[in-house]
C-alpha cells in the first residue's frame, strides 16, 4: 500500500514538474516569438510615428552642415526624446558603417550623472556626436584636446557644454567639499559661484533652485574657459566655422534648453 502511494506520489510530482517545464518552455518561446518579431515592418504596424531610420553620418554629409543646422538638429531630437519617438536604428549595420571612419556633427561636453543619457537625449546614434563626460561638465587640458580633435581634424561643427538640473558636483562646489582628488575638480565649479551672486533667494545647496543657477552659470564660465585656453577654438568660433554653445537639461522633465 505504500509502495503504491509513493509510486503515485512520485508520478503526481514528476507530472507537475513537466507541466512547470513545458510552461516555462511555452513562455521562453513566446518571448523568443517576441524578439523575433520585433523588426521594422513590426514597429511600422504598432508605432509608425517611432519608425525613423538613422545612416551613419559621411564626410561629405558633415561639410555640408552649418553650426546652426546642427543645433537645429539636436533641438528637434531633443523635442523627439521628449515625445518617446527615438530612432529605430539598425546597429549592426550602423557599426560596420562607422568601422571605417567617423564624422560627427557635434561636441557634447556633458557631466558624469547617469541620469543624463547624452545620446538618447538628442536622439542620437553611432557616429553623431563626440561625447566628453566629467562630473560638473568642467574643462580641462584633456576636455580642451578632445574638443579640438572633434573640432579641428574630423570637422564637428558645433560644442554644447551640456549641464543638467540637481547636480551633485554643483552642490558639492556649494558646500566647499573636500575629498581627495575631487577637491581640485570642485575648484573648478567654484568660480561660477561669485557669478551667482545676483540670485534673489537662499544660497545654499539646500535650494535647488540657487543650485540649478549656480549650474548654469558653471555652463558660462567652463564655455569662457574654453575661448580662453584654446586659441584653436576661439579662432574657429571667431570665423563662424563652429559655434560654442550652452544648454541645461532638466533632470525632471529630459528637457534642454539651450542658453
């Protein structure tokens, strides 16, 4: 008699197991159906508004391109990120485009936050843009040679020093934080403090709103910094040949506004 129920017992639970398998099987092919279909002919017959192709940029596109048509360009990506309208963007093909030589548009000088995805907020791919992160979007001697790089030798027509609403680095600088190497990168941040100075209100890190001016005037003074410390740049922006501009991002919305 026991035999007989353990051998019922065994066969109930081996039932179930196969039953759990078969369903886990079901639902793994169905998310394998899934990716599957998720194709361009797929995203036309769900969001034909998402469906925008992107090449990869060529030389003879980016001499074309003046600085004004390129912020025009990152505003209207912007104004899509903003809509959920990204880019469907072939990868695979993009990277083997791009494998044998790059041509982007722009510079972005943007901070280290992760909650600013540079790229997707202009609704931008491989190829577009030249992206320096460092926290603050400060300038150094390294920033300024990438800058000129992009600029100087591949043709980039425009510099966005992009910062960005409730920045760590900017509250750092207001509350005179010292620490190790970051110390000597807030000192950068500090000079747009006396710029700051004219803000009707509370002046502490307390005061998101002093914090956000402070940081958009931390966009003036790294723009200053870079006209004065790169004569490549300066004469450049002086010819009409690139332009050097600021915009803020704001954190809550993924709006940017350029300054």
């Amino acid at each position: 008699m026991k035999k007989i129920i353990s051998i019922a017992l065994s066969g109930f639970i081996f039932s179930a197991f196969m039953s759990s398998c078969q369903e886990k099987t079901e639902s793994k092919n169905t998310e394998t159906e899934k990716i599957e279909t998720s194709n361009p002919e797929a995203t036309i017959s769900i969001a034909p508004s998402k469906l925008i192709i992107d090449k990869v940029l060529t030389a003879e596109e980016l001499k074309s391109l003046t600085p004004d048509m390129v912020i025009a360009d990152l505003k209207r990506g912007n104004e899509l990120f903003l809509k959920d309208s990204l880019s469907v963007r072939d990868h695979s093909e993009m990277i083997i485009d791009a494998s044998n030589g790059q041509y982007p548009k722009a510079v972005i000088l943007s901070c280290l936050d992760s909650r600013v995805p540079v790229e997707d907020v202009f609704n931008k791919g491989i190829g577009d843009l030249f992206v320096a992160r460092v926290a603050g979007n400060v300038v150094n001697e390294d920033i300024l040679a990438s800058m000129e790089y992009g600029c100087k030798v591949v043709g980039s027509k425009v510099i966005v020093v992009l910062g960005h609403g409730s920045c760590g680095a900017v509250k750092s600088a207001v509350d005179d934080v010292k620490l190790g190497n970051i110390t000597g990168l807030l000192s950068k941040i500090k000079a747009a403090i006396p710029k700051s100075s004219d803000y009707n209100g509370e002046k502490s890190s307390k005061n998101y709103d002093y914090l956000d001016y402070v940081s958009k005037n931390n966009i003036t003074v790294a723009i200053e910094t870079i006209m004065m410390k790169s004569p490549i740049l300066k004469e450049m922006a002086d010819k009409g040949e690139i332009k050097i501009v600021g915009a803020f991002y704001n954190i809550k919305t993924g709006e940017v506004t350029f300054l």
